[in-house]
C-alpha cells in the first residue's frame, strides 16, 4: 500500500523535480531540485516542510538548487551518488548500489543506473511502485549517454525493465515525450501502443499537463529504447539478429541527428 503522495513540480525550461510527501509523518522530500525557487514555490502552495533530499546526478539542472534548499530548511540531508561527492558539494549523505533511503514510512532501494552519467543512480519506491528514474529513462525514449556508452546506458535500461514490475510509474527528469513520439514514431510507426501512447501526449501537452509519470507496463510495449532486444523491431530496422546492445546504440544515435 502507497504511503507517498507524489508530485511532478515543472521547472526550468523541460525539467522535473519531485515532491515525495507522506501525510502521516509530515515527511516530504524532493527529488533533483534543479532549482530552489519553484520546488520552495511549491512546497509553500501545499503547506509542506521539506525533510531531505534525493539527487540521481551530478547536472546542474538536477542539483542546482539543492544547497539553497536544504539551508533554507535548517540543513536537512542531501542524498546522492557517493561517487558524485566530489562534484555536488551539496550532498552530505552518499550512497550507492544496494543502499536505502527513507522518506517518512516509505523507503526506497538505491540501484546504479550508468550510461547518462558515470555515477547515475535511481531510487525504487517498492511499496509505492515508483521509480525516481531521473536521466536514465524517460517516457518513449531514454537518456543521452555522455559520460558512458550506449552499451552501458543499455544494461542499465534492461536492468530495470527486466526487474521492476508492470505497475512501477516511472518519474522521469525531464518533459520530453512529445519530442520522443515523434522519434519512436519514425522507427516503429506500426506499434499500436505507440500510436495510442503519442496521441494521449500530445491531448496531455495540448491542455498544459504534465505527461508524466507513466506506467511501465505501458512503456515496455511502446518505448522503442526498452525494445532493443525484440525481434520484430530488429526485424523492422534491418538489423534482424543483431545484439541486443548495437540495437539500442543504432536507435541512440539515429535519435541523436533526429530532428
């Protein structure tokens, strides 16, 4: 049974950062506060006092606002990656692979997740079934890898597709599903799910709302960057036996030049 009310707070141009509030403890934290003032903006609109918080990596767009923050709420616990300390300042707890957190009566599994970043880290809410998924997975697309490779950002992918269970919403860093229609469009135009996943975006986008989060039972049928390992979709690019991983490095960069 969720204990957590879970809230995408739009900041920045295309970012999210995340409330994660639990009534009976009055517990509420927030997840990769790119900035402070619209996350202070929003926790003020809803009476909430942050408790701590959980930053997935090192971007500034993810942690910006996290020292301003947490000194404004009389220095509450900065979680991140431990790998990330040397580069996020703000951070005073770090943690890794098979570390947990808690926010009130929830609490959260940490899993690394490299590819986007050397260091990139998500947290699974079981309970709630909601994963904290930051830049590695977004709806109907995924991360940039930057400072990993495509074949890396792809195990990590495959990991958590493989292990989280249908229900699991994803709440990604980013508002990019529309982008990524058109994108998954382009390679799999025949995906039934597909097609229905891009017409509720862009009736979501057409009335100012948020696509996010989103299951990922729902995701696994249209996502093509969860697909890479389908036959038919190999089939369909031309690519009909390949590994797994040159799949999904074809598709990262053929989404690289798309435009």
């Amino acid at each position: 049974m969720s204990t957590l009310t879970i809230v995408p707070v739009p900041i920045l141009s295309d970012n999210y950062a995340w409330l994660l509030h639990d009534a009976a403890s009055g517990t509420t934290s927030v997840v990769d506060p790119g900035e402070a003032e619209g996350v202070a903006a929003a926790l003020k609109a809803r009476g909430w006092r942050l408790s701590s918080i959980l930053l997935t990596h090192h971007h500034g767009d993810h942690v910006a606002g996290a020292a301003e923050l947490a000194a404004a709420a009389g220095g509450v616990p900065v979680i991140g990656p431990e790998k990330d300390r040397p580069r996020v300042p703000a951070i005073t707890e770090g943690v890794a692979e098979g570390g947990r957190v808690r926010v009130g009566r929830a609490e959260a599994a940490v899993y690394e997740a490299p590819g986007h970043t050397a260091h990139h880290i998500v947290f699974h809410f079981a309970a709630e079934a909601a994963l904290m998924a930051g830049d590695v997975l977004f709806s109907l697309g995924c991360g940039r890898p930057i400072e990993g490779t495509a074949a890396q950002l792809w195990r990590s992918i495959h990991r958590l597709r493989d292990m989280l269970p249908d229900e699991t919403i994803l709440c990604c860093g980013h508002e990019y599903t529309a982008d990524n229609a058109r994108f998954a469009l382009s390679v799999d135009p025949d995906n039934a799910a597909l097609k229905a996943r891009a017409a509720e975006v862009a009736a979501l986008r057409a009335a100012g709302k948020p696509t996010l989060p989103v299951r990922l039972g729902d995701e696994r049928k249209a996502n093509p960057f969860l697909r890479a390992d389908d036959p038919a979709l190999g089939a369909r690019l031309g690519m009909a036996g390949a590994d797994p991983a040159d799949l999904f490095t074809h598709l990262r960069e053929a989404k690289n030049k798309f435009r």
